[in-house]
C-alpha cells in the first residue's frame, strides 16, 4: 500500500515546541508499517549489520529502500528511504517506537494531531531532520515528489487513527466510488487507478500517467473518462 509508504512517515523542532506525546497509546491494530507497501527492496545488498556500506542518493523506483537491518525485528536498528509521491497526504497515525526523520531530497510537510489540519503543517525542506517520539499522533502532506530517510529500533508498526481501507478489500465498494483500472482526470493529469486508500474521511487514489509517472488525488478531485 503506497500509504503504508507514501502514507508510513513522517517533524522538525516542531516537537520541541509541543507537549510531550503519550508513551503508551493502544496498539492492538497496529500492522507492520511495510506490510502492504509495494517496491520493498533492500539497496544494501542483504549486507549483514557489522558490514560497511555506502549507498548514494539515486532515483527510486520503489515506494521503500532498506539501507540498514530490518524495520519488522524488535530491538534492531534500522535505515530506510521512503519515496513519497506527489499530493500524498498521509493520515494521522503513530508509531510505537522514536521515530528519526531527515528529508534528503523534496519537500515534506508535517504536523502533530489526532485530525489532519493544513494549517498545522510545517514545511520540511531537504537537509531538515525531525524527531518524532514514540506515540505521537502525526500527519504529512508532499506537494511533490519527496524522499524522506528515516532510522530507528523495530519493530516500526503503525497505528492509524481512523483505521486504513484499500481497493484489495473484500467491502471496497462500500467506501470507494472509483475501482482500480478507472481512467480519470485530475488537476495533476489523466491516468489510470492502480490503488485506493482511505482512512476516516480522507479517501485518495494512486494514479498511474501513460509514461509510467505516478501521483496521488483526492477522490472529489478525480473524474472517470
């Protein structure tokens, strides 16, 4: 699921300017963050953890890239670069684990709350790093494509506030008006659905372009061909 990867992340001194987040909010559905995402894959060549590596900033294909352990393995350290593509919006959630974030290429928004509010966004230009401690409610937003590196200690599950819908379940229809392989118009261009993801109200689609581009829309935005 792109938003388990373009909805998975992501603070800057933000967090240091608002109360401290509840250590222990309920977890009982909390999935692996990778669980649906799709393009996982390993850049650092299944190295081992006391190997040495170097793997530069490149062009990714994928919605993840794993630098460094494993996110799913409690108690190991690990990297990850998450690309996320342009108009995400990434819906309230938290992570039982400190999260450590520094956008390396883009620009990424970010805010602290239970309700996805854009006037509480903050902007996160490349270099910036932000700190998220463990059960902080937050939320994102990419105008444009970004790509956000992120490191901590697994297990890196989250919780999302409203729970999470995608056009594989069984009861998609009774929350999507659009299916997968709709061709549809949009602000940011004409393409066809590849996935659907809602969580409480927000309700977005990934759309994929003719020249294998992709990016996100809103569903009030979208209209079928």
């Amino acid at each position: 699921m792109r938003p388990l990867a373009c909805w998975v992340c992501p603070l800057v001194a933000l967090v240091a300017c608002t109360p401290s987040a509840p250590e222990s909010i309920p977890q009982r559905d909390a999935q692996p963050a990778m669980a649906a995402a799709s393009g996982v894959a390993r850049a650092d060549g299944d190295k081992g953890l006391t190997d040495y590596r170097v793997i530069p900033l490149r062009r990714m294909s994928g919605d993840v890239e794993i630098l460094y352990g494993d996110p799913d393995v409690a108690g190991q350290p690990f990297v990850m670069r998450i690309r996320e593509l342009p108009g995400t919006v990434v819906p309230p959630h938290s992570h039982p684990i400190d999260e450590h974030i520094t956008v390396v290429q883009g620009t990424w928004y970010f805010g602290l709350g239970e309700r996805f509010d854009a006037g509480a966004l903050h902007e996160l230009k490349a270099g910036t790093y932000a700190f998220a401690p463990k059960g902080s409610w937050m939320f994102g937003y990419a105008p444009d494509e970004a790509i956000v590196q992120v490191h901590g200690v697994g297990p890196f599950q989250i919780h999302w506030h409203d729970g999470v819908k995608t056009l594989n379940d069984s009861d998609a229809r009774s929350t999507f008006r659009l299916k997968r392989g709709d061709r549809v118009t949009s602000p940011r261009g004409v393409g066809l659905i590849v996935e659907g993801y809602a969580s409480g109200k927000l309700i977005q689609y990934e759309i994929e372009e003719s020249n294998g581009s992709r990016f996100m829309a809103h569903e009030h935005e979208l209209r079928v061909q």
